[in-house]
C-alpha cells in the first residue's frame, strides 16, 4: 500500500537566461521515501526541462493523520487505497 508524502523544496528555472529560484511543493504517492525522490526528479525534469543539480530538496515528509490534498485523496479512492 503506497503512503503519501510530501516534498518542498526549490528548483532553478531559466537556468540559461536570467536564473531565478522558484519554491515547489508535491504531494506523491510512492512506497517509499527514495522512490518519491526519484518521482519528483524525473517529474519537474521532464515537466520544465532541468537536470538534478537544478533541484533543491528542503523536505520530505509522510503524510500521516492529517488529510491530503483533495486530489491526492481523491486518486487514492479511486485506485482502491486509503491514505
């Protein structure tokens, strides 16, 4: 059963032009903690075009007896889970 986390942190956009820093934060469902950092380096990388080195990690987070996201919540009814 995947658990939800949470990921906030920053990542670099217009690295080639005029550099700035932009914050972010997911909601992921993954089985483990490792598993949701790849999800999110591979999501924002092909999302905005950057490499790892571009993206900032501050936390992560599982999200435990406090409700996620309403669409978070909602793909896990619908796939048979509960968070």
């Amino acid at each position: 059963m995947p658990n939800v986390y949470r990921v906030k942190g920053k990542m670099l956009i217009s690295h080639d032009h005029f550099p700035r820093e932009q914050n972010f934060n997911l909601e992921l469902t993954a089985s483990s903690e490792k598993e949701v950092l790849e999800k999110v380096y591979s999501l924002l990388g092909s999302r905005h075009k950057l490499k790892r080195y571009h993206i900032k990690i501050e936390e992560v987070e599982e999200v435990k007896g406090e409700p996620a996201s309403k669409y978070v919540s909602e793909i896990l009814e619908l796939k048979g889970w509960s968070a």
